[in-house]
C-alpha cells in the first residue's frame, strides 16, 4: 500500500530533523501536528514554510497549560493540508521571539497572544495594542486559567 | 508637503463598527495607515471555557451577525472531530445548504454596502430588496433570519421538507435572474468601473505576504478556497469552479463576489438535488474525550478557524477563534497606501469619507512660523490663491469675466 500524503510528509520530516521522531501525529487526513522544543523551533518552522510548502499562516493558539504556555502555529499548504507546530515557554520566563518578520499577518495574532496570556514576542514591532483597552490594568492576563473577572471588576459586580 | 494624521474613528458617523484608522495624509493621498481594534471585543473565548459543548454551540454563533453559521460549524467539526462522531450524509448536506444560503445573504449586503459607499444607492436598494427572498427562506427553513441555531454536536436540529426545497428552488431562480443583472451592471456600467478599478489595490504578492485570504484574496489572483482545498461537509460531493480574478482592486472583489453568488446558486441546487435521505444527527456525549482538533470554514468573507481542546470534561479546555476579518485587515493597511482619502470607505466598505467631519477635526498650522498659529479660514483661502498664483494659475481674470455674465444674465 502506497503512504498517503501525510504518511510522507510526516517521513519526510523525520528524516529531516531526526528528533521530531515520534513527535509527529497524523490526526486524520490533512492535518499534522507536531511539537518541537524552544532550541528547535526555528528550524522546523523554517522547514515547513520553506521546504514543505505550508506558507500560509491560519493563526496562531496560544494555551495555559500551567508550568508553560503553549504556543500553535497553525500552518497551512496550498492543498488543504494544515501541520500545527508546537512550543510550549516557561510560565516563570514567558518570552519568545516574534515571526513577524516572516509573515506580517501574525503580528496581530501575537499581538492577541501578549494581551491575553501574557507571553512577550521579541521583535514584535511597536504598535498599538489588541484587543484590550488602553486603560487595561497591567498584568491581568485574561485567557490564563487562574485568571478571575473579578480580578478587575469591582468587588460589587460593577456595572448597571 | 506636509503630512497630516487623521483619526478615524471609533466612534465616527460613517462607521458601521467600531474601529480606529490612523491615517497619514500627504495633500488628498494617503502616505501610511494605522489602525487600533479591539473595542468589540466580548471576552468570547474566555467564556467558552466556562459554558458546556451545546451553549457554546450558540456563544459562538454570536461572534458573528452575518456569518454565524459559519462560526457554529467551524466549531461542532472540532468537536465531533475530538469526540470521534461520524455526522448522517444529510446533515452534511444541511449544513452545507445553510451554509450557501447564508453566502447568498452576505454577498449581496456586501454588493449593496459597496453600492452605497460609492453614492450608487440605487444599488443598494436593488440588491437588499432581493436579498430577502434569502433572509425568508432561512426564517423557513430554521426559524430565523440570522443565527439559524441549525447545528449541534453530531448534526443538525431540522430536516428540510419537500415544499422548502420547492421553495428554496424556486427562489434561487429568482435570485440568479437577478444577479445575472447585477453581472451585467458591474461589467457594463461604465460610471461603476471607473469608480472601483484601481482602487486599493493589493499586489498577489502583497495578498500572500499578507495572508489575505477569501474574496479578498482571489481577487488578487490567491487561488484558495477552503470549500475545494480542505473540503468540509458536503463539498466533496459537489461540482464548482473557486472564482479568481487578476484585477486585484476593489472592482475585481466586485467581480469576485458576484461570481461566487452563480456558483452558489448551481451548487444550492446540486444540494437539493443530491441531498440523500436520513437521519440528521447522530447521539453525542455529553462529555468530550480528551484532544485537539482544528477546524476550518470558508465563510463569506474568507477562511475562518476554530481551534478546540477537550479535557474530558462537558466544557472545552480552549477555544480560539480566528475570523475572517482579522486575517484580511493587515492587508487594508496596505490597500489604502497611495489612493485617495475619497477612496477609504470602499477601500474598508465601512468608512464614509466624511470631509465636514474630518475638516473640522484638522487643525491647520502655520507651520515653521513663530508660534506655529492656527491660521483663520479667509486666511488660508488667500495662502491658497496666492499659492496657485505664484505657480501661474490665476483666476481672477476668469472670475471677473464669471460676475460680468452674470451681470448679463440678471
């Protein structure tokens, strides 16, 4: 039986960067999903959107997952096919670099990612923030699971 | 020449919602624009979290007025992606049939807004007049005019009868005839094309560095559409041809969408031609297994995705969405360089150029001059004429030649 699509690229990939073996999943057709770590990201994203074909950038996910934050670049090909690739950051250091120089239309997904997790991208260019007010209190993190409304609500519920 | 920043919103008479665009003006053209977002946004990811499957089934529903169907199936082919459901052919083709009516509805607001922004409201007229042959055969069908509530985890809520597909038949006839003279207006009204050609204009090479995607991006020649590329309920199943154009301005999006809406009509009646009997929705837990899924739409306006993880609980671990709207907006900023500010409210469809409001927002300073003072409004009339004098145009000759026949007349 001939491998499928995804069969090949995921071998393919393996045979490339020898220590995402294992580390890649083939969900159902046209869907991938890897995880690498911090020191390999560059290059297995490189890989993807450079050797592989997937250059386009649907979104990026960020999610709590307690000791770390982790980040989903959901990466697209032009036959449907998309691979989510996976690094998780230190919840105590949470920083990471920015790829808006790749693609420009993930700026405001990081952007998204800053405001409501709290991860900071270096390189992120200066611009307004999204989607919160300018008037935000600093460090309030929405989307982290430990985070409470009431964190910024007045203790009577507020409102009318 | 001096550059002058104008805001543009939040809260402005021509916004239909709220946003803000910096714009940079060089004289009447547009040198650079920024925009702030954000001042919509309702927490709906968040909340997500703390409502079970079925709730969020219509919490999502809302993120949308226009395209909320497209949101709800993005989000239940996630789920039952995780939970491991193999939905029934005809709810397939349910979803599908709601989910083409509901394109029917947005391109032809869509064709209307672009009517009006450009003063041409005859248009407007027409074609949301008859886009409520569409928005009645929804109430039929689910109930309601927009957030039709048609899906949930494993199917769809309501089967469809013999006499709505009669109906809806018979007014997707109505529509094609229709829509056939809309065609025949953006390719023959001469006033039309002007208007709209080489306006924002948006390289492909822009739209893909961009991530422009859906209409937006077929019109600069990015040949992708979820339907065909990553095909999702019953699309596999059906015969259509993903409309591109090579204008890449505002006429090309024009010509996109009144494409799309006769490819729909044909595959709306594929599906009611094909639309296999049966059950329409199979059992689903209460309770999601463990895992991720990540699912994608093509709404409207282009791609959306929803990204769902499960815990094994009755509410998702995680919800992201990802409209439409977002992924094209990086690319407005790049459409509105160079063109006019007359240009902006089809260039964002949802500005109006407002002059009184944006002339009364200006302050004009006499810029390099001591004290840089505001300058008065005869005053400037005179730096005016005087400016064009010094370069050879004068009209006082023609201005008293203009009194003296008037004289003439009275």
């Amino acid at each position: 039986m001939s491998a499928t699509k995804e069969e090949e690229i995921s071998g393919r990939l393996s045979a490339q960067f020898p220590f995402l073996a294992g580390q890649v999943k083939i969900q159902r057709a046209r869907r991938l999903w890897v995880e690498t770590s911090p020191e390999n990201f560059d290059a297995v994203f490189n890989g993807l959107v450079e050797k592989f074909g997937f250059n386009s950038l649907c979104t990026i996910t960020g999610l709590d997952e307690g000791e770390y934050f982790g980040l989903l670049y959901h990466l697209a090909k032009e036959d449907g096919t998309v691979a989510s690739l996976k690094v998780r950051v230190a919840r105590h250091n949470p920083k990471w670099k920015s790829i808006g120089n790749k693609f420009p239309g993930g700026i405001i997904y990081e952007r998204e990612i800053a405001d409501l997790l709290g991860v900071q991208f270096e390189g992120l260019p200066p611009g307004p923030r999204y989607p919160l007010t300018d008037n935000w209190p600093a460090g309030q993190y929405p989307l982290r699971k430990d985070w409470q409304n009431t964190n910024v609500l007045p203790k009577n519920g507020g409102g009318a | 020449m001096n550059k002058i920043k104008i805001p543009i919103g939040p809260q402005h008479p021509a916004l239909k919602e709220p946003a803000n665009f910096q714009l940079v003006l060089e004289g009447e053209k547009i040198y650079e624009a920024g925009m702030r977002l954000g001042y919509n946004h309702r927490g709906i990811e968040k909340a997500c979290e703390q409502r079970s499957y079925i709730q969020d089934i219509y919490l999502v529903e809302r993120v949308c007025g226009i395209c909320s169907h497209s949101h709800a199936t993005a989000f239940v082919q996630a789920v039952e992606e995780i939970a491991g459901l193999q939905i029934p052919p005809r709810a397939s083709y349910i979803r599908t049939l709601i989910g083409e009516l509901e394109r029917i509805h947005s391109h032809l607001l869509w064709l209307g807004v672009a009517g009006h922004e450009v003063g041409f409201d005859t248009l407007l007229m027409y074609t949301w007049r008859d886009r409520e042959i569409v928005m009645d055969l929804l109430a039929e069908i689910t109930g309601n005019r927009v957030n039709y509530g048609i899906n949930t985890v494993g199917g769809v809520r309501r089967d469809v009868s013999a006499e709505q597909i009669a109906n809806i038949s018979k007014g997707v006839d109505a529509m094609e005839e229709r829509t056939k003279y809309y065609i025949q207006v953006a390719t023959e009204e001469a006033t039309l094309i002007a208007r709209l050609s080489k306006v924002g204009y948006l390289s492909k090479e822009n739209a893909l560095r961009l991530g422009a995607i859906g209409p937006t991006g077929r019109a600069s020649a990015v040949d992708t559409d979820t339907r065909r590329d990553d095909p999702y309920a019953a699309y596999a199943d059906l015969n259509f041809k993903v409309i591109t154009d090579n204008h890449c301005d505002v006429y090309g999006r024009t010509l996109v969408r009144v494409g799309e809406l006769m490819q729909t009509y044909n595959m709306v009646r594929q599906i009611l031609k094909q639309m296999p009997e049966g059950p329409i929705a199979v059992k689903a837990p209460r309770k999601i297994p463990a895992g991720e899924a990540f699912s994608r739409y093509e709404a409207p306006r282009g791609e959306d995705v929803h990204y769902v993880r499960a815990n094994g609980t009755d509410k998702p671990e995680r919800v992201k969405i990802r409209a439409p709207t977002l992924a094209n907006l990086s690319s407005v900023a790049k459409m509105m360089e160079q063109n006019y500010l007359a240009d902006v409210p089809i260039i964002i469809a949802a500005i109006d150029p407002c002059f009184s409001c944006t002339d009364r927002a200006l302050v004009l300073k006499d810029f390099g001059q001591p004290g840089d003072r505001a300058m008065e409004w005869n005053e400037l009339r005179k730096y005016g004429i005087e400016w064009h004098r010094q370069r050879g145009i004068d009209f006082s000759g023609a201005n008293k030649r203009f009194a003296k026949l008037m004289e003439a007349h009275n």
